[in-house]
C-alpha cells in the first residue's frame, strides 16, 4: 500500500527480492542534490586520475569517448528510500580506468571528485567491481544535466549517493578520507542490503 | 589561519550563542546557514571566534552547498546538507 501511494507498483516476488529493507520501488527518476546543476563546457572538461597510482593521467572528453564502454543493467537504491529497478546505464568500465591508472599497493581507498566540491569515498575493492562504471549513458540517451552530464560514477551496490553526479576525477589514497556527506552523518559505507544510511 | 586553543571571554561567549541561537531557531536551515556564515565571519574578524580546521571545511562546504541565485534554485538536498553541517558548526563552536 505505502508503495503505490509513493509512486510505486505492483511487484512480483522475483522483483520484491531485489528490494532492499525500508526501501520502495519507484518508477520515476527523484532529482536529488545539493546546490544547483552545474552547466558543463565539454571543449573545457577534463578527467583526472591522482594519488596512489603508478601513472596518473588527465583525459579530455574526445579521449574519453574513445575508451572501451559497456552497459549494466541493475537496480539503483537512494538513501531516501526510493529504489529503481531495471535500469540501464553505459559508460567506460572501472576496470579500464584501473588499467590505464595501475594503482599502487598502497591504494585502499578512493575519492571522487565532482563539480562544485563534492565527494564521496570508496574503498578500492568496491570501487573495482565489475558493474561499476563511469557512466555517460542512462536509458541509451546521455545523462540529463540533473543527472549528471556529462559522467556520473555508477556504484549500484551501493546507496546512489555514493554514484557521484559531475565526476571530474578519481583520488586513489592510502587511507580512508570521508567524503561531503560522509563527513556529516551519512554511513561510510552505504551497503543498501546492509540499510547503512546514517552513522549518527 | 587557526588556532587549536578555544577564545575565551565576552565576545567568545556570545559569539557562540548567537551562532547556536541562529541553528536552533526556526525557519529555513538554508536561510540559517547563511546567517551562521555572517556571523561567525564576523566573530572571526573581531578575534571573538578563532578558526578551526573543523569549522573551515564545514563553512567551505556551506559555500557549496548554497551556491544557487536564490533559494528555489538550489537542489532538493540543500536543506538537508545545510542541517546536517550545522550540526557539525555547533559541535565544533567549543574548540573555536
């Protein structure tokens, strides 16, 4: 009941299953962020990879495009309660960016870094799963600017704030560094199965 | 520049309680946390307030988290970072 009257649907049991706890299942696609939507010069963008690493290195879109892209299809689940089932985003796997950048032995951790000052964290063996993505794509169209034009990190295990709208760069750290909302209350990990929404 | 021993006296005092007055009060956390930023720039001018590395990244991110031309522009998550960062500017008002 409480889910058709947030906007829900009916769901089967195989679709209840993918549902964590306290979450509801939401068709639409919630606008959540902080500030206002960044405008995005792609001629002026840039992506960096820095820190523990044995080559960082900075890309430009044109250079971005070029690297190999896949699809996932999965669900996505918001710290708010809401969860999107079958979607579908594209970009260039983690596995490739790792590729290129050779993280050293002593990268546990990484930050994300996006427009306007946000961050999140990550440890590295969550960062380097294989249904994570840079994402450019969302429903075979580029991403919306509310969304996230032009590349949004894409971590489905995880709560969606940790799948960083604007991503501009990824810091690879020997030790962990929390992140914008991190630092002020929300859980350092955000396992949705695990319901790690807060850490105060 | 900061300072790890918290200001004593008057003007400290009050400083802290108008800013904690200001995060308890009602109303718009957004509208309050731009008055929290006036006022604790102004405790830091007049020496009442010392900086903190805790209440430097949590005005830093206040800044970002305000960016917009007026309230409506912001995203639907402002107010929440705006509570949630307050809570961290009276934690760390007792170091300042």
């Amino acid at each position: 009941m409480l889910d058709r009257l947030m906007g829900g649907r009916r769901l089967t049991s195989e679709q209840k299953g993918r549902v964590p706890p306290g979450q509801y299942v939401t068709e639409k696609f919630p606008v959540l962020h902080y500030g206002s939507v960044p405008q995005t010069d792609l001629g002026a963008w840039d992506f960096r990879v820095w820190g523990e690493v044995e080559n960082p290195f900075s890309l430009d879109w044109t250079v971005f495009q070029a690297l190999p892209h896949t699809s996932v299809h999965t669900d996505i689940h918001c710290v708010t309660r809401w969860s999107k089932l079958d979607v579908d985003f594209a970009g260039v796997p983690i596995r490739a960016i790792l590729d290129l950048a050779q993280p050293k032995p002593a990268a546990r951790y990484v930050v994300a870094h996006c427009e306007k000052g946000y961050t999140t964290n990550l440890p590295l063996e969550v960062l380097a799963d294989d249904d994570v993505l840079l994402a450019d794509t969302y429903a075979g169209q580029p991403l919306a600017p509310e969304h996230g034009f032009p590349l949004r990190l894409f971590v489905p295990k995880r709560y969606f704030w940790k799948s960083a709208k604007w991503l501009r760069g990824l810091e690879f750290l020997a030790a962990d560094s929390p992140g914008f909302w991190e630092r002020y209350g929300y859980h350092n990990d955000g396992d949705p199965w695990q319901e790690e929404r807060f850490s105060e | 520049m900061t300072s790890t021993s918290p200001t004593l006296g008057a003007a400290a005092d009050q400083a802290r309680a108008e800013v904690r007055g200001l995060i308890a009060g009602k109303g718009h956390a957004v509208d309050a946390a731009r008055l929290v930023i006036e006022r604790l720039e102004r405790a830091f001018v007049a020496s009442a307030l010392h900086r903190t590395p805790a209440l430097d990244q949590a005005l830093r991110d206040l800044s970002l988290v305000l960016v917009g031309e007026d309230r409506t522009a912001l995203g639907g998550k402002s107010p929440e970072a705006a509570r949630l960062i307050l809570r961290a500017v009276d934690r760390a008002l007792d170091e300042a």
